[in-house]
C-alpha cells in the first residue's frame, strides 16, 4: 500500500477514470442484471444451497479446514487494519517524517470498510431485510419459510439473511489493491479475488447465505468502494486530507514529544 505513493493519480485515471469501461456503471448494471435474476428466478437460491444440504445438514459446518478459511476473512481485515493504524501511529512518533501510507489512501479504506461491509450491508441491509439464512428455512431443516432476494417480511428480526456480510468483507480486500501501482494491480488483485470467492463460496456451503446474498453483497460493496476511491483518493478531496491530516498529527506527535521530554525531566 505504500508503494501507490510512486504509482501517481495518472494511473488511477487511466484505469478507473475511463468513459469506456466506467466501473460505477458497470457496478450498478451488475446489481440490476443480478436482481433481475433472482427476482424472476428465486429457485436459483434454493437450488444453489441444495447443492450443499444432506440429510444430515450442511456436512461443511462441521470441516474444520473449513471453519480455518472462515476465520481467514476476519484475520486478513485486522491484518489491513494493523497496518494502517502502524502507519498513523509512526506520524506520532517521527512526526517530520512523511507517513508511510497516504493519508487519504488510509481514510479510504477505513471509510470504505465502515459504510460498505459496516453500514450498508450489516447495519442496514441485513438488520431490515427479514430474511431467514438457507439454514433456518423449512427447506433445509429449519422453522421458517423461504424468503426470495429483494423481499422484507420474513420472520428473521436481526442478523438476517440478505445480504452477506462476510461476503461483502471479502470483495472488500480488493480495496487495497486499488491503492498500488498499476503494474501490480493484476497481479495482485488474482490471488486476493479468489482469496475473496473461497471465503465467499464458503457462506453458501456452511448454509448462511443464499448465493443472491453473496453476489448482490459484492456490488453493494464494490459501488461504495469505487465511489470513495473516486472522491477520497483520486479527487481534490485527497490533497486536503493528505494536507489536514499530516498537519494534525505531525502537530500532536510534537505536542507528544514535548510532553514526554517534561515528564521525564520531571522524574
């Protein structure tokens, strides 16, 4: 992540600036076409999650290699969180330094992460929609009734179903990949994306997500990661925060340093 200082904003806008395969657009095509599906085919979900189900239930629930990949999604979010809070925490204590991650590039990520997989997907979405996951419905052993995607009134009250929080944390790792230079996208981005479809494609074996959970929580989640990308990073915004943000913290690390000096002359 500290190598997108040198990429530059040319890069960026060459890729994700252009009219030609404008990404927000074909983000919200994605979320049409994918809805339209589900909405007019609602057996795909329980087909998908048939795939899955014995008689015993969903056998993958009790695969330990299995529970390990699940908790990997959890790990690789704090592992990016470590690193960003390295670097804010570094401006304290060199404060003439330079941080080692762009300001901006470290909010968009915070940011993205907190109204993504945080707001829209967990605090909204999942909290309203009602829907019960594969493994509570009648289908699959369960007490409620199946609850197609786009549909609210179903019996689960929190926690629910639609969409995946899980899944959205997954294609979320993808944000960081924005960050680097371009020649390091691709490369890169590869092994994350299926990083991000193993934990994702893991929701629907353990029967706590229908695949329209999965897929619609990718482009909710890709939207509001290439709408901050584009105001945070690659806007003007991004030199008033590099600016606020450097100056704030360059300024308490001195006011850190004096403290400490005094404290410990005092001893």
């Amino acid at each position: 992540m500290a190598d997108e200082r040198v990429s530059g904003e040319d890069s960026g806008r060459r890729g994700l600036g252009a009219p030609a395969g404008e990404p927000l657009l074909w983000v919200a095509l994605y979320l049409l076409a994918c809805s339209a599906v589900f909405i007019a085919f609602p057996a795909i979900d329980t087909a998908v999650a048939g795939w899955f189900h014995d008689a015993s239930g969903f056998p993958a629930t009790k695969l330990a290699s299995l529970m390990a990949l699940r908790r990997l999604g959890d790990q690789l979010v704090i592992l990016v969180l470590v690193v960003l809070a390295a670097s804010l925490v570094g401006k304290l204590v060199w404060p003439a330094r330079p941080m080692a991650i762009r300001p901006r590039s470290t909010l968009f990520l915070l940011a993205s992460l907190a109204l993504g997989p945080g707001l829209v997907v967990n605090a909204i979405f999942k909290s309203w929609s009602g829907r019960p996951r594969p493994i509570q419905t009648d289908l699959f052993g369960g007490d409620w009734s199946f609850v197609p995607a786009w549909h609210f009134d179903g019996a689960c009250i929190s926690n629910c179903s639609f969409v995946s929080g899980e899944a959205s944390t997954a294609i979320w790792l993808l944000a960081p990949v924005l960050l680097l230079p371009a020649s390091l996208r691709l490369p890169v981005g590869i092994p994350v994306a299926l990083v991000g479809l193993a934990l994702s494609l893991n929701r629907l074996a353990f029967g706590g997500h229908y695949l329209s959970d999965v897929m619609l929580s990718w482009g909710m989640t890709a939207g509001v990661v290439l709408i901050l990308y584009r105001v945070m990073v690659r806007g003007p915004l991004g030199d008033r925060l590099d600016a606020a943000v450097e100056t704030g913290l360059g300024r308490a690390g001195l006011k850190l340093r004096r403290l400490l000096r005094g404290t410990l002359a005092r001893l």
